[in-house]
C-alpha cells in the first residue's frame, strides 16, 4: 500500500446519519481533500480543476449504494467511477448498486461530463474517498473487538481479524464506524492489489437499456405537464419581427403562443451559454401532435439582425467580448473569408528557430492545404426538458453535462435564486460535447415560468439540426522543407476557421523540427459553434497527419519510420520547452499498432493508412485497411494503440474507442453542413449523411499499453486520428490524396485503382 501524501481536510467529509436499522452514510468532497501542496503538483495539474463529490451508503445488510455524480452520456462513467471507489473501498461488485445522483452541489461540488477528465480527475480522489471509508470501518472493528486496528484485513465487504478469528460484514460495523473520527491520512492499494480495476464489468444500466426503462429525460411525461416547442428563425442572421397568435390559437389543443428571449441582452454569459437566437416563438399545448400541427401552421415574420455584442466569461474565468455580426452568411462567403484571413495577418503561435532561412535552404518544399465543413451532432436524443418553475423555486429534468454553469443562466433569467433551482440529471441519449449547452434548459424554464404550469420541451430533429451549435468549418496550410538528405528541417502552419482557429502550437511535431513555425486566425460568424467531440483536434489532427504521410512518401520514408525519426529527435533533443507531448510514449504507440497490425507483412490488395495523435492527455495510433469495391471504400480492418494509462474497464473502454473510430470514419467520408443565406442547408438525416451498419469497418481492434501511469482521456482520444487515417489508406487505393472533408465528394472513380 502506498500512504497518501495530502492530508484529508475533514471538512470535505460529512457523516450525514446512520441509516435507520443502523449503516454508514457518508458526504464528501472528492477532491476537497486531495488538493496538491507543492508547486511541482501545482504544475501537472489540468488547467481545468473539476471538483467532484461522492455519496457512500452502506446497509446493515451488507449492501453498498455508491453514488455517481457525473452525468452519464455513454462513456459508462456510471460504471466505471463507481468501481474505482469499490477497489478501494474492498466490496465484492455484485453488493454494489450505482445510483444517478441528481446536481446536488451541497454535497456534490461541480458535476461535470466533457473533456474526457472524469476518470483522470477522479482517479485519486475516488480512491482516497474509498480508501478512508475502508479505515472507519477497520477502526470500527477494531474499537469492537479490542484489536490493533493494523491486524484487521478488509476485503470483499468482510472484515477479519486472523489472530482470534473474528469476523464481521461492513454492514455489521457501518453504524459505529458512522460515528468515528475521518482519519488524517490513508494508505492507497498497491496497483498489483486490484480487484477490480481492470477486470470488465456490464454497463451497470445495460439491462434498463435494452429493455426499455425510463432512463431518459425523452421518457419523462408527467401527467400534468404541458408540451411545449419552439419556433426559431429560418436563417442564422434572422430574428422575430412580429407573430400572428390567430394562426394557431384557434387550434385544437393550443394553450399559448408567444415570443420570449432565451437570455437577457444585458446578461454576462458564462463559456457554455450559446443561443443561437435572440428570441424565439413558443407553442404550448395538450399533446405533442398538437403542438407539432400547430408548428407547422404558424405565421411568423422574420428581419435580418444588425451587428451586435456581449460580455462572456471565458474557459478559464476571464472575460471577453464576443462580436456577433448581423446579416445572413453562407458557406462560399465563409471559404473567401478563410482564404483572405490566411493570407493576411495572423497571430503568431510559436516561432522555433530561422523558419524562413530554412525554407530558402530547403532541397524540397511541399505545401498542402486541408479544409473541413461544420458538423452537426446529431444526438439520437433530440433536445428536450422538462420544467416546473413556480414562485417559491423550480424543478428541471433533462440532458446536460454541465448543470452547474446552466443554472447559473437559469437563475439569472428567471430572477430565482440559484438554491430554489434543482436540476435532476437524466441519462443522455448522445452528447458528443453539444449537451455542455444548457439553452433547451433555459428555454423550458422560462416557457414554464410565462404559462404558470409545468412543460415538457421537446425539440424534433430538424429542431435539433437547424439550430445550431455545430463543428466550426476550417482550414489549414501546412508547409514543410527537406534538405538534400531528406531530413526535415522546416515546418509551418498556417490554421484558422469560422469562429476559431484550430492549431495546437506545441503539439507534435513541434520540437522535433529546429525550424518550427505555427501561426492562427478567426473569421466572426453569428453560427453558433461548439464543442464537438474533441474539439480542435478533430480536423487539426487529420490535416496535420494526413500532410506527414504525403511528406514521408515525398522524403521516401515508410510513413510510420518518419513519425518515430522525428519522435526520437523530440525524445533525445528536443526543440523548445512547451512541447505538451512525451515522445516517448507517442513512439510507443506507433510501435504497438505496427506489431499489432503487422504493418510490415504487407497483404495483397490491401491498402494502408496510417495516423497518430495526442490529445486529452493520451496517445493513440491506427492503420485502417480499405479496398474498392463497386466504386466506394470498404474499410475491412481497424487497428487502434491507446496509451490512456491504467485502464479501468477494459471492455467498455475498447467499446468506446470501436465507436470513436466508427463515428471518425463517418464524418471524414460523409460529415458536412453548409450554408446558404444563414439557412442550414439540412435539417433531418435523409439530407445529413451519417455512415450505415454496412459501410462500418468489417473488424476492430484496440490494444491498450500496458503501464502503472494514472488513467487519462478515453472518450476522444480516437476519434481525431481516424479522419488522416482514412484518408492515407484511400490515397493508397485510388491513387488521389484527400484534402477536403467530407472525402467520398472528392472520390475520382476514373482513377481509382480497383
């Protein structure tokens, strides 16, 4: 066992009560408690600090209730955190029971799902707060039966002292424990001691799942609410100029009509506050069907926005002002923006040595530039919540990653103070990094609040397509200079995009080039953007590893020898001191999906494409084999190398990655929205192509390496490097490089090599 350096603040413990009939209930703050004490911790900690909490129950029985305090979006943290709390607090998995928690944030500091943190951020946390339940009930034993606490083992929910024999269940000591001291510091499990880390558990809501339990906030239908939807603007640069209720007051089931403002235009908005409208229509009636005939009769007149501004608080607390322009825009005005952008003056990123003079010098020069549309999310889950604002409070159910930040809004526009609001927390049906986005919240909230009942919000999926909140549409230059030998000597990128730029400055390969430049731009848009699974590296990574394969090839270089030549040059003499990667581990899963793919034992009519990239603290690498058949890809083999750390379920981890790779091929082949006067030019899935079961790769792998190194991200991780190495491989096999998402608008069949 290893003790824990950090003491236990005891305030981040609460004893609650003891159950009636006897039992333990304890409160505590996660990471209230495992706060770090010296600047070297200081330095490796995430810029984000997400605290969490967790609730224990023990019965007398014997049974434990663990708490999950995330909400859950299919990344099974539902399964996974509670597990590692279990491991350390040494109960036998089948006498846990995982319950939702709902925002608590009394006893629950910030709850949040997003980022691929929650295991990382958890990890030690989870296990101190396991390990000191653990010690009371040691203690409790031991104060029982008059022993040395340190000769009481625990494990599998049995307490035993070898000595004399005796014997107890944690239930049999849960209520006396209850009443005993929080100690000052624990001793964590060795990791060669796991039970449970590690070894796969079942989705612990599988089984509702399937069969069809209410889990979902789309489940939720009280009796006496009312349904309510939404009419927003046609066109992104619109807004309501005046509505006509004889349209559909009339209308069988029709309670009200009327426009409302999600957000106050004098509100200061925190990071996740997007509406994508300054106002909108609302529709309240007796039935869904209802309301939706009502919808579709409306009459509604529409003006264009003039330019205008406000106050956000940014990612990191500080403020900012965002400049929304007025108008409509479209995707061709957008490309001319991008081009003009990138060719006048950009942010300087990072300069590593005399790039210019390298260039000059340069034998060889390669230029590249790779562009990708928005995206929209599509959950399978529309939108949707339920609300029941009153005058004394306000009850909300539904989707959201961060119930926090959204109350926050909640309580400002509705003039609630933000302890009367409580916000249940469904499972989500899809996130994907667009549920951080409280406006569905917001807006059942306040149609609560005018019509004085309670409502049921629901969107439809062209509501949930034409909305907003997509993937910002980019672009990418990258250039890139060989010496007589074929040795990379210069590398520049030139990114940016419609609303943000892209570039990670300090991710590979910078360090690895002596003569490094990295340089970004942004074009203002009133198209409401947002996070889209992982963020940024979703196109960066594809672009930057997509130009690495076409330069190998140029350099004459197997595509994987290059990426670990310059790894080695980062490893033994790297360039700078801001390089967020370990090359070492970077290498190591570039060596592992070679072997596992047997990338050197190349197959006849097989083609190979290879990537790799870091983000969210991980490493992953993948070859994808294609073949032409019938004038469309068919992707027959996926290998992925993840290095994430200790992996605690591991079933539900290669899950994970398998559905990363199949949503990254999907939107590389397919993914696109564009725009025409500020009109989404799709808006339900016969127009929005997603990939089908058939064209989903015929074989998956995901190996993971095998190290003691604290788990980091999981749930992104793998989907940046699908999209370079989808396009590697077709390069292979039609002979054409793919510079331009979606790929199969760029497929050429005259050429292609079947």
């Amino acid at each position: 066992m290893t003790l824990i350096a950090k003491k236990i603040d005891r305030r981040s413990f609460m004893k609650v009560s003891a159950l009636a009939g006897g039992g333990m209930m304890l409160s505590f703050s996660w990471l209230a408690g495992c706060k770090p004490t010296t600047q070297a911790e200081v330095m490796e900690l995430p810029k984000e600090w997400f605290e969490l909490n967790s609730y224990i129950k023990i019965g007398d029985n014997g049974v434990v209730t663990l708490m999950s305090p995330n909400p859950e979006f299919g990344s099974n943290v539902k399964t996974s955190m509670p597990m590692i709390l279990a491991d350390e607090l040494g109960v036998d998995w089948k006498n846990v029971i995982v319950e939702q928690a709902n925002f608590y944030p009394e006893r629950f500091d910030r709850q949040f799902t997003g980022g691929s943190q929650g295991i990382r951020q958890g990890w030690k946390p989870l296990r101190t707060a396991g390990a000191t339940a653990r010690e009371m009930l040691i203690k409790a034993a031991a104060q029982t039966w008059s022993v040395p606490a340190e000769e009481i083992t625990a494990g599998a929910g049995t307490l035993e002292h070898k000595a004399s024999g005796k014997k107890a269940g944690y239930g049999e000591m849960a209520s006396l424990a209850a009443t005993l001291e929080v100690p000052e510091e624990v001793k964590l499990k060795d990791i060669k001691d796991f039970n449970l880390i590690g070894v796969s558990q079942k989705n612990v809501d599988g089984k509702k799942i399937v069969t069809g339990k209410p889990l979902f906030a789309m489940d939720h239908y009280p009796a006496n609410a009312l349904v309510a939807m939404v009419v927003h603007p046609p066109a992104f640069g619109m807004k309501v100029k005046s509505l006509d209720e004889s349209s559909v007051k009339g209308m069988p089931g029709v309670k009200d009509v009327f426009v409302f403002e999600p957000v106050k235009e004098d509100y200061d908005r925190n990071f996740f506050d997007v509406n994508s409208f300054s106002n909108l229509v609302a529709i309240v009636g007796n039935s869904t069907w209802e309301v939706m005939q009502a919808k579709k009769a409306i009459k509604v007149e529409w003006e264009i926005t003039s330019d205008s501004s406000f106050s956000m608080a940014g990612f990191g607390g500080n403020k900012m002002t965002v400049k929304v322009p007025g108008g409509v825009e479209s995707t061709e005005g957008h490309k001319a923006a991008m081009e003009a952008m990138a060719k006048g003056k950009v942010n300087l990123l990072r300069k590593d040595g005399d790039p210019e003079g390298a260039f000059k010098k340069a034998a060889k020069v390669l230029e590249r530039t790779y562009t990708a549309p928005y995206l929209a999310h599509n959950c399978m889950e529309p939108m949707n919540c339920f609300a029941d604002v009153r005058a004394d409070g306000a009850t909300l159910y539904g989707p959201i990653q961060a119930p926090e930040l959204i109350r926050n809004t909640i309580s400002a526009r509705l003039g609630l103070d933000k302890e009367k609001i409580q916000i249940n927390l469904a499972r989500m049906g899809g996130g994907f990094g667009q549920r951080a986005y409280g406006h569905h919240m917001v807006e059942a909230a306040v149609i609560s609040q005018k019509v004085g009942a309670p409502v049921k919000l629901q969107y439809n999926r062209e509501d949930d397509m034409t909305y907003g909140i997509y993937r910002p549409t980019y672009s990418a230059t990258y250039r890139a200079g060989l010496d007589e030998n074929n040795n990379l000597i210069a590398f520049h990128v030139n990114g940016g995009g419609v609303p943000e730029s892209p570039v990670h400055a300090n991710r590979f390969p910078a360090g690895a080039v002596d003569n490094y430049l990295a340089e970004g731009w942004s074009v203002e848009s009133n198209i409401t953007i947002g996070a889209f699974r992982a963020p940024r590296s979703n196109f960066i990574a594809g672009a930057e590893q997509s130009f690495i394969d076409e330069l190998a090839e140029l350099a004459g270089k197997d595509p994987i020898d290059f990426r670990l030549e310059l790894l080695e040059r980062a490893k033994t003499n790297p360039v700078g001191e801001r390089n967020d990667y370990e090359a070492d581990r970077y290498a190591g899963v570039l060596k592992l999906v070679r072997e596992k793919s047997k990338w050197d034992e190349p197959k006849s009519g097989v083609n190979r494409g290879v990537s790799a990239y870091f983000c969210h603290n991980s490493y992953v690498a993948e070859v994808i084999d294609v073949v032409i058949e019938n004038n469309a890809p068919v992707f027959k083999n996926v290998y992925a190398a993840v290095d994430c750390g200790i992996v605690v379920n591991p079933d539900a981890a290669a899950n994970m990655g398998e559905g990363a790779i199949v949503d990254g091929i999907g939107n590389a082949l397919f993914g696109e929205m564009d725009f025409v006067d500020g009109v989404p030019q799709k808006n339900n899935f016969h127009q929005y192509r997603m990939i089908r079961q058939k064209e989903a790769p015929w074989h998956v792998e995901v190996h993971f390496v095998k190290n003691d190194i604290d788990p980091t991200g999981l749930g992104e991780p793998l989907f940046p490097p699908t999209f370079a190495a989808v396009a590697n491989a077709m390069h292979k096999a039609t002979g054409k490089r793919f510079y331009n998402q979606p790929f199969m608008k760029e497929m050429d069949v005259s050429r292609l090599r079947i």
